[in-house]
C-alpha cells in the first residue's frame, strides 16, 4: 500500500471522500462524512457490462458526467484491477492531477481487492463485530497486500489472494487467514474459481455466473457422479476429476437444442453448484469455529449466489448474515470509501446499507425531455403519486408489462423498484414471455418476485426483512399456485420484501395490486435489453421501452403507452391459471 497521511485540509465540516474501484465492475463512490452522495458503477455510464476500470475513466466517463467531482477531495482511496495496470501508477497520478482538486493534505491510499471488499461488507453492516468472509475469483497479489496477516511474510509476490478471513469490530479488523494461488502453476484453487470455470464450461463470457444458478435445478447433481470439493482448513481445492471435465471444450457449452445434450448440461450446473454449496458451508462453519462470531459478513463475486446464501443461513452456526446489495468488485469503490472515512480520516462510520438506491438523482429537465420525444407514443401526466399507482395497476391486470423507472438507481446488480420490468405473477406465461421477448435469453432463467414484508411469510418461507433480493427462499405450495410466474423449477423464488420505512411508491403499487387481486406480490425484473446494463437515465429508459414489446413505462409524473395493440406479449391470448 501507498499512502501519504498529512493534515486534513478544509477548515472543519465533514471531509469529502472519493473511493475508485478500478477493476472488474469498475465503481465510484464520493462520500461527504459518513452520508454516501452517491455511488454507481461504470458500466451504467459507458452501457458496456462489467466494464473494467481503466485509465482516463476521471477524465471522460466519471468527471462528466457525475456531480460534485468539482469540490476539492480530502480522502483520495483506490483499488487497482490487475499487475498491469498497477504498474501504471505514474499515467494515473497525472489523470488525477488533470481532472480532481485535491485539497491541500489530501489524505490518501492504494488498498488491497480484498481489504476493499472487507470494509464494503462490515462496516454498513448493523454488526458491532462479525466474522467477515472474503470469497472471490483472484484478489490482490501477496506483495500487494495491505491488511495485516502474518501469513505473508516470505510468500513470493507471484501468489494472489482467492479467500480472505478477518474478526472485525467498530474498532479494528484483524485478517485471520487466508488461501493464496500461485498463478504460474495451472491448477486453480478457491470457490470463486471454481464457480468461474464451471461458468466458462457452460457460458463463456463475463458475468454469467446467474445462468448456472438458474440452471442447476434443471439437472440431476448426482448423474455425472463427480466428488465433493475438498476442504481443509477453510482452504478449498479442486478435484482432478472436476479439472479434466472443465478441459473438455465443447462437450457442455449451451446452446444446442438437444434434449439430452441440454439434461447433460444441467446434470454439470446441478453437480457444481451442490459442490459450491457444500464447500462454502464447510467454510464459514470453519470460520465460526476460529473465531467464535455470532455474525458474519460475506463479499466477493460468490455473495451473488442466492441459493447458497439462503443455506448459510440455516445451516451454519451463525445467527446473522449480513451480505452487501453489491457483494462483487463493483461493491469495493464503497469499501475504498469507507475505508479512507475510518483509517485515513479518522471518522466513525455511521452509514448503513439501508437502501440500495445509491445512484445520482436523476435530473428533471431530463425526465421531461425524455417525456416530450415520445410524442408519437400516448403520453399522460399524472402528478399523483395514487393515481399513478392506479393507472399502473389497471395495466399490470390486463397483462401488460410495465417498465418503471423512479429516483436513484440501485447500485447493486439487482432491480428493486427503480429501474424495473413489472408483471402480474399470477400468468405463469409472463415468465416465458418476457424472458424470450423483452430480455431475450435463455426460458431456464427465473424472475423475481418483490412483496409486501408483512405478508411475505403467507406465500414464502421467510421469518425476516430481505429487502435486496440475495437469498432464494422456498415458495410455499398453495402460493406457487397463486404465483407461478415467479416460481422456480424447484419452487423457490429470489424475493424482495417492501416493508414500510422501505420505498414508498413501490410499497403503494404492491398495495393496489393487493386491493385488486388478493396477491401482495408482483413481477420483477431488471429494465435492460439482452447483454445491455440496467438502464440509468431517462433517455435510456425511452431508448429501451422503445426497443422492446412493454407496453408501458412509468416514468413519474409521466405514464407512457404505446397505441392499442403495440407492446403486447401475445395480445389476448394470455390466460390466468
């Protein structure tokens, strides 16, 4: 780590705190004391997923576009993606110098991937001390670390960090271990990579981990009759067996639409994600056992498996989980932040990740501008936030899908209400629909439903708020009757619960739905096109409801329709169970 600690400049008042993420999910975060302005990842600017971080990102996509990067920063913290571009420190001093102000004693530090990750994780959490858990493909290398673990000592700086474990309190985080990967040798260790090469034999590309996830339940995880992952110590390695079928190009990659070749498929997404589960189990009971916790805290790119996550819950000795909206790379530009808040300010951290609605406020001018170029579309003003409801709910009745854009985005990967595709679950055809018409992938994939809090635990098996989407829950039997179209295979469902301090208009709407229906639930999926990111401003929004069979986009106080007959999935032809 590089760090320069001088005074803090400006006069008292809250300091102003920038964190930069640059790797994979490349990230921002600017933060005025512990109240979080804003955060948002790269990729909903540039409109290219997974969008890694890269040189001149201050200069033409952040600084442009993105507010109060004008004011001088007192706390400057950065993570970098890869030996190659850390090795670019000098190109990037200069971006900084070129684009930022940096006050006088600006306060500053290079951090580690995982550290990043650590404080992105416990310190929003509502913990006063938990065991923290760090799982993810390839982390920082050894020589870069800047945690303390005496482990490090002596390890050549060719290894890198795939797993990191740490005690922590409002007071201090001691790393407790860790499992490294020599990157010369050409066998792979770690949970995170080896989700990610049963991903590449299935999905090649980046960030289609969700896709095996949806997948297993399709398959028979015993049929390929391959070992369990082996576990040690919190240390996980992979099998022979399991190495030799990843080398085997070709024979399980998706696509074909043969029956027994699509049963082969998803045997291997059934067999590798009961393996992952297993593992990762065998892990943080390992965990609690070192450290004797109550809680824990869990990021890295693995915390996106929602399957597994509702097992730590249930299955380990932990009595609370706590798991960041943003548990992957993009989530460590807030942990930047944080970290450079309580290590280099010497601030306590009172945000909590209480909402995931951490995008810049959308300008109004905007909206209306977007509004006024849909003059060949049917455009209402409806300045009532019930009436809007209403109309929505009048909609969502006669099966039409209906996009809602509101507010600040979510910086996390999943939709929660802002930027939204909205249906009525109780047509098992919608799920059909909109994954092969509006999103335009794969019929395996499921949607989620999001539900009043207090009336969650009639439809699924949850006794607890989830307001962010991250676990998968049991659906119980008569509902997956009521709800089809948000039923999985294996009948449970990735569920939002909207309790009453938690969005106010979306609570209205699933309230309305209510009144009409009897069913508290709606619906939901993310506002994009197929490989596209969630749509950010209202020019994208138009852009995408344009490029799509919704019918409708709710953009308030704007309703807009496309004219009778356009927009619908199959016309009249959908039929209520």
């Amino acid at each position: 780590m590089w760090k320069q600690s001088v005074t803090q400049s400006g006069g008292g008042g809250a300091p102003v705190v920038l964190g930069i993420n640059r790797t994979q999910d490349a990230s921002i975060c600017l933060m005025h004391g512990s109240e979080l302005a804003w955060a948002i990842q790269k990729e909903r600017l540039t409109r290219h997923k997974h969008h890694w971080g890269r040189l001149d990102d201050l200069r033409n996509i952040y600084r442009p576009r993105l507010p109060g990067l004008e004011v001088p920063i007192d706390i400057l913290v950065e993570c970098y993606s890869c030996d190659a571009e850390f090795a670019r420190v000098a190109e990037y001093e200069r971006e900084l110098a070129a684009t930022l102000a940096l006050a006088p004693g600006c306060r500053r530090a290079r951090i580690s991937h995982h550290l990043s990750h650590v404080y992105s994780a416990f310190h929003p959490s509502p913990f006063e001390d938990a065991a923290v858990m760090i799982i993810d493909g390839q982390g920082s290398r050894v020589a870069d670390l800047t945690d303390t673990w005496a482990g490090a000592a002596g390890v050549p700086g060719d290894w890198c960090e795939v797993a990191s474990f740490y005690r922590a309190d409002r007071q201090r985080v001691a790393c407790i271990g860790k499992q490294l990967w020599n990157r010369d040798e050409r066998q792979p260790v770690g949970l995170g990579m080896f989700y990610f090469l049963l991903t590449q034999a299935m999905f090649p590309g980046e960030g289609n981990e969700g896709k095996v996830m949806g997948l297993a339940p399709h398959g028979k995880a015993a049929a390929l009759r391959l070992p369990p992952l082996d576990v040690r110590d919190g240390q996980v390695t992979i099998p022979a067996r399991w190495r030799e079928l990843f080398a085997e190009r070709g024979r399980f990659r998706h696509g074909g639409a043969d029956d027994a070749r699509f049963a082969d498929i998803a045997n291997l997404a059934a067999a590798g994600q009961r393996a992952f589960e297993e593992a990762l189990l065998e892990v943080a009971r390992w965990l609690q056992s070192r450290t004797g916790a109550r809680n824990l805290c869990f990021a890295g790119g693995t915390g996106l498996n929602c399957s597994a996550n509702e097992r730590l819950l249930h299955e380990t000795p932990f009595r609370r989980v706590f798991i960041p909206p943003a548990p992957s790379d993009a989530g460590t530009a807030i942990g930047c932040a944080l970290y450079g808040l309580a290590e280099l300010g010497g601030a306590s951290c009172d945000f909590r990740w209480t909402s995931d609605y951490l995008g810049p406020e959308p300008v109004p001018d905007q909206i209306d501008a977007a509004a006024q170029s849909c003059a060949d579309l049917l455009v209402e003003r409806i300045d009532d936030p019930p009436a809007m409801c209403a109309r929505m709910v009048d909609l969502l009745c006669e099966a039409r899908v209906v996009a809602l854009y509101q507010g600040r985005s979510e910086f996390g990967p999943r939709a929660l209400g802002h930027r939204s595709i909205l249906g009525d679950p109780r047509i098992g055809a919608m799920r059909d629909d909109i994954n092969a018409q509006i999103k335009q992938r794969e019929w395996f994939r499921p949607l989620a439903p999001v539900v009043l809090l207090e009336r969650a635990e009639e439809f699924f098996d949850v006794c607890r708020p989830v307001p962010f989407m991250q676990y998968a829950a049991p659906v119980r039997e008569r509902a997956a009757q009521r709800i089809p179209a948000v039923t999985h295979v294996d009948c449970t469902a990735r569920l939002q619960t909207v309790g009453p301090d938690d969005d106010p208009f979306l609570r209205s709407l699933l309230r309305e739905f209510e009144a009409r229906t009897g069913v508290p639930v709606l619906l939901n999926t993310s506002f994009n096109r197929r490989e596209e990111p969630i749509v950010e401003t209202p020019a994208e929004a138009v852009a995408t409801f344009r490029g799509t069979p919704i019918h409708a986009l709710a953009m308030p106080p704007y309703l807009v329709r496309k004219r009778d007959g356009d927009g619908l999935l199959r016309g009249n032809v959908l039929e209520r169970p």
